[in-house]
C-alpha cells in the first residue's frame, strides 16, 4: 500500500481520502481546512501535517486546491523527483504542473466527484489511467483520456450535472404542488431517474436507444421530448457547453 498525501483538504479531497483509507493505504492531508483535516483524522486515520510535510513523506501526492490559489501554494513548496502527481485543478495544465511540481514528472489529471467514495464514478485521466485503476478501479471506472483539450472538456460536463438536477427539482416541485406531498413528490422523482440511469450500459448509442424506447409515437413521454425541444432546452445546453468549453480550453 502507499502513503498518498492531499494538498488541500476539502470537500473534493475528503471522499478521496476515505475512499483510500478504506482500501489500506496511509493517508496524509494537508492543514488548509483544518475542520475537514481533523475530521479525516478522526474517522480514517489520516495524518493531518503542514504542506510540504505532506510532500515530505508522500509517495502519491494529490493536488485539490482551488485554482485561482494553486500557483502561489505550490510554488512555494519542494517536490520530489520519484512522487507521482494527481491533480484534481480545473484550468491548471500539464505544462504549469510540470514546471511548478518539478523534479517530479510522473502527473495525471483528473475528475472526481464525491460519489466515488461509494463507488460508481467515473474518472477520465489523462495522459494515462495506470495510477488511477490501481487506486481507485474497479469500484470507480477509469477512463484513460490521452487528448488534453479532450480532456479539459470533461469539466464542461460536469457543470452539466447541476444543471440537470435543476431540472429534475423543477419536475419534483411540480409533482409537490400538485399532490401536496414535497417529500414524497421529491423523493420519488430523484429515485426515478437514478434508479433508471443506474441501469443504462455503456454501448455507444445507449442514450438514445433508451430515449427512444420510452419516447414512442403517441407517448406522454414523446410529448414531454418534444416540448423541451421546441423551448429550446438542447439549444441553451449546447450554448452554456459551447461557453464553458472555450474559457476551459481558451478557445
């Protein structure tokens, strides 16, 4: 097992942690949020230290600060020239990693979400997924990306998803207003649609195989397809992707 250190310590790194002191490995996180450091100290077992005390002993060292703060933290910090490199940091390339984390070259990029605790979660990674599937596979399913810009292009679609919970709490809220139940109108909805996305493969095409499965001529449900396209649901996703992707990528 390996002592895998976190600079920066919150609600990215926490489900990483737990997730990793659960499979055996030592664990030690950075004092940046000292709550989050001393909770993680409590239930896994992690040890909470300074930031290069953190690079000083860590064979795998995890980066998830914010970006807008990553430069002037880890320019100030020594790295080793065996560590392995993961960073977390949307807008923070392979270039500045290398230049800020030198001598170490061995750097992967990533995206969790805080569900990979329980499993589930994908991970793209880039350049290579060989660190991250002895990590974290076979519960979270890694996706090796060797493509940079491709792969700054998945952050755009993580923004997606609380645009899509947005939606569904709209649904929910009706259902509410109408029955006069919030909680049952909220929880029947949410498990809805995770119990039906749970199920679908991973086929190209899938989603729209199942799309058009349920949206049959005559359905409710080619009523409710057709509505959001015609409001111009798909043209304000694309159009909000379209945006997020160009700061993304400086495109």
């Amino acid at each position: 097992m390996s002592r895998i250190g976190f600079i920066g310590t919150g609600h990215i790194a926490a489900p990483m942690a737990r997730f990793l002191a659960r499979t055996g490995h030592d664990i030690i996180v950075s004092e940046r949020n000292a709550e989050v450091a001393a909770a993680l100290a409590e239930t896994c077992g992690a040890t909470v230290a300074p930031n290069q005390a953190v690079l000083d002993r860590a064979e795998v060292v995890f980066l998830c600060l914010r970006p807008q703060i990553a430069k002037a933290v880890l320019s100030g910090l020594t790295f080793q020239s065996g560590q392995r490199i993961v960073s977390v940091m949307a807008g923070i390339s392979l270039a500045d990693l290398g230049r800020l984390c030198a001598p170490a070259r061995d750097i992967t990029l990533t995206i969790p979400l805080g569900f990979l605790e329980q499993g589930g979660c994908p991970l793209p990674a880039c350049p290579d997924g060989d660190l991250l599937e002895r990590l974290f596979a076979p519960e979270n399913p890694v996706i090796a990306v060797p493509d940079e810009h491709a792969f700054t292009l998945h952050f755009a679609i993580c923004a997606m998803v609380p645009g899509l919970l947005d939606l569904i709490a709209t649904g929910a809220d009706w259902l509410a207003a109408e029955t006069g139940d919030p909680e049952m109108a909220e929880f029947y909805t949410s498990q809805l649609v995770s119990g039906f996305l749970a199920t679908i493969g991973r086929a190209p095409g899938t989603l729209a195989q199942e799309r058009d499965a349920l949206a049959t001529e005559g359905s409710i449900s080619l009523r409710m397809t057709r509505a959001l396209q015609s409001g111009g649901a798909h043209d304000a996703l694309r159009a909000a992707l379209d945006g997020i992707g160009a700061d993304l990528t400086g495109g």
